[in-house]
C-alpha cells in the first residue's frame, strides 16, 4: 500500500469512530417524507483484503480493495397500491490494482396493485450498469490481459398476476418477464454474448391449509442472441414443469421445493437437445430462538461463457446465523457446485465458505468483518483452478 491509500484507510477509519461517539443518542431511523413518500437512504462503506484478484490459478494479483455501497429508496403505499423506486450503486478502488477498479448503477422501481380482495399485480423494473471481474466470465484464466473489467448493460420488465389467497381453496401465478443482455466492452469479443431472454410461467397453488400448499409450475423460456458465433446459432428454447410444495408455518420454517423436467432445445439442431431433472429448493429453519438455518439447491441450465453448448448446474448451499445477544450476531456459509459444459462432458467444481459477525451500534448503525474462500477444481484446464481468499471489514448505515 502507498501513503495515499493509508490516508484514504486511515481517514475512512477516523470517521467511523467519530460517527460513534454519539451513536447510542440517536433515534431509529424512520426515513424523510415527501408528499406521501417516504425516503431512506443507506450505505455501506467495507475495506477487503484479496489475494487472488484475477482468480487465476498462479495468485498474480493481491489487493486491498475500498468499497462504497449507496443505496436510496423511495416508497409508498395507498389503500390499494405500494410503489417504490430505488438507486443502488457500487463503487470499488482497488488499491495496488487499479485496473480493477469499477463503477456498478442499478436504477428501478417495482409495485403492486391490488385489485378487489383477492387478486394482486406486480410489477418491476430496472435498468443497470454492471461489470464482470477481470478472470471471471469470459476471461476466465485470461483476466491479466485485460486492461480494465468486462462491463454490461441490463434492462429488466417483469410482471406478475396472483388470482386467490391462503384463505381460498387454491390461487394462480401468472408472470412474464424480459431482459436485455448487452456487453459494453471488446465488443468484437462480447458481443456473441449480448442476448435477450423472454420467459414465462403458470402456476397453480392448492391450499391444503393456511400454512401448506402443493403447487404445479411450467415456465417457459426463449433466448436470442445478437450474433450468431461462426453461424452457428445459439438462440434457444427451454422449458421446465415442477411440481412441489411451500409452506410457512409461523417462525419455525417456511420454503418451497420443487422436482420435476427441464429441456433445451436450440435453434441449430446441430447443438442438440436437452432433457432431464430439474429442481429448485429453498428452506428457512429456525430450531431454536434466536437461531436461522437456511437450506437451498438447485439444478438447471445455464449459458455458457464460451466453452460448450450450455452448462448443466447442480449445486447447493446452507447458512446458519446465531444472534449471540441482541446486538451481536454471527453467521456461517457454505456451497458447493458442480458444472458440466455439454456436449464436452467438461466440468468443474467451485466450492465456497464464508464466516462472520456483525455488532449493532444502534438501529442505524452496524459494523461487522467477514472471511470468505472459493476454490474451483476444473477438468477444463490447470490455470483455470484457483483458491481465493478475501477478509474484510464493513460499517452500514441508514438515516
């Protein structure tokens, strides 16, 4: 680290003390209002250690990284409407790499309306600037001859119609969505990449009491890329049909799971044609007070980032979080996922781990560390295989 990133750290580090001198005689934030609307503005300032910055196999690059997480909020509701429209950014200075530096925006809104007593639309939007890190997505053990991240466009439309409750013998979700995919840089490069994606689903819930319902999914998806690799298509259909069950009951669990087919089918009958299980599981469990386990897997396709016709994913994951006193808190991750790049039987492994605390200073205010470690394991290449471990320490606030 230079002297100008140690006065950068070190005035970071004086201003947090200082916001904590009066930290416990301020009031819980309740946000500003504005005609109707309610406005709440957040941020979260964190400071990381990364050793393996490209993910890449040798470890060539390790930085310390400074992170600035703004986020601003602006609700309402009526007696038969809620609306809301949000800002969310991320700001990254990567301090012996400032190739790596980059400028995330998410710009949205999202509501519902009600209609009568037992129908509801939703409804959302949102428009944003990302970035893939050098040595992920498609320069996966290449990042070092990047001279900056890998930037995108998103522009996200999705809506959603819910017939019944859990009050009636079954309701219905019908939903619609569309999203635009498009690369901002080495365009000659990415652009084979840029897609949009239509998808759809139907499902129906039977209620078989106020807190279990069984249900029966299909969705249906088409995805068409802007340019065809060496005339080759990539644009392609799927379809999936689950059957399942969800459930809430009270603060001891809540979930859903979902078993049943999934297909692809492409264009360029070439590419062939995919058909098999596919499942989506999600469970909230709370054994005991003051303790959240959570449970989720999932398997399904993805699309690829260069290598093969499509990925065939089947991963899983469980995170625990122990609220030690009112204030303090501790939490445990771990995953593990398998890919398989079809039709070149290629897979690799990723596995990950994370570990933290967090402490509230007050309703406004919460100051925490975390440990994170990825490894993956692939079949693909040996410079592919990497470990990565990055420690950091992070301050969230709202007014």
């Amino acid at each position: 680290m230079n002297k100008e990133n140690y006065f950068l750290l070190g005035t970071m580090l004086f201003s947090l003390a200082a916001m904590n001198q009066s930290v416990l005689a301020r009031p819980a934030p309740t946000g500003t209002q504005f005609g109707g609307m309610t406005l709440n503005p957040y941020v979260n300032v964190e400071f990381q250690q990364d050793d393996n910055v490209l993910a890449d196999a040798d470890a060539s690059v390790a930085s310390g990284v400074i992170l600035a997480q703004p986020k601003l909020l602006m609700s309402g509701e009526g007696s038969s409407r809620k609306i809301g429209f949000y800002y969310t950014g991320q700001y990254a200075r990567y301090m012996d790499s400032p190739k790596d530096d980059y400028q995330d925006h998410v710009f949205g809104f999202e509501g519902q309306q009600l209609l009568g007593t037992s129908a509801h639309i939703d409804f959302a939007a949102d428009y944003s600037q990302n970035h893939e890190n050098r040595g992920s997505g498609y320069s996966q053990g290449l990042g070092d001859s990047l001279a900056q991240p890998d930037l995108f466009a998103n522009t996200r439309v999705e809506m959603n119609y819910v017939l019944g409750s859990s009050d009636s013998v079954g309701r219905f979700d019908i939903g619609v969505d569309a999203l635009q995919h498009n690369f901002t840089t080495r365009e000659s490069i990415t652009e084979t990449r840029d897609r949009n994606a239509y998808t759809g689903h139907a499902a129906f819930y039977l209620n078989l009491s106020e807190i279990t319902s069984l249900l029966v999914e299909a969705r249906y998806g088409q995805l068409d890329y802007a340019v065809d690799p060496t005339n080759n298509s990539l644009d392609s259909t799927e379809q999936r049909f689950f059957v399942g069950a969800s459930w809430e009951m009270s603060a001891l669990t809540k979930g859903s799971l979902r078993l049943g087919l999934q297909t692809k089918q492409f264009e360029e009958e070439s590419r062939g044609v995919f058909a098999g299980l596919g499942w989506e599981a999600d469970i909230d469990w709370s054994p005991i007070r003051f303790m959240q386990v959570n449970l989720s897997s999932r398997g399904a396709t993805e699309e690829p980032n260069g290598l093969g016709n499509y990925i065939e994913s089947k991963g899983g994951s469980v995170s625990l979080k122990y609220e030690l006193t009112q204030n303090f808190a501790i939490d445990l991750n771990s995953g593990l996922t398998k890919k398989d790049y079809q039709p070149l039987n290629v897979s690799e492994q990723i596995m990950s781990a994370t570990m933290g605390a967090d402490y509230a200073l007050a309703k406004w205010l919460t100051v925490g560390g975390r440990f994170a470690f990825v490894s993956r394991d692939s079949e693909a290449a040996d410079d592919l295989d990497y470990q990565r471990r990055i420690v950091s320490l992070f301050v969230e606030g709202t007014l």
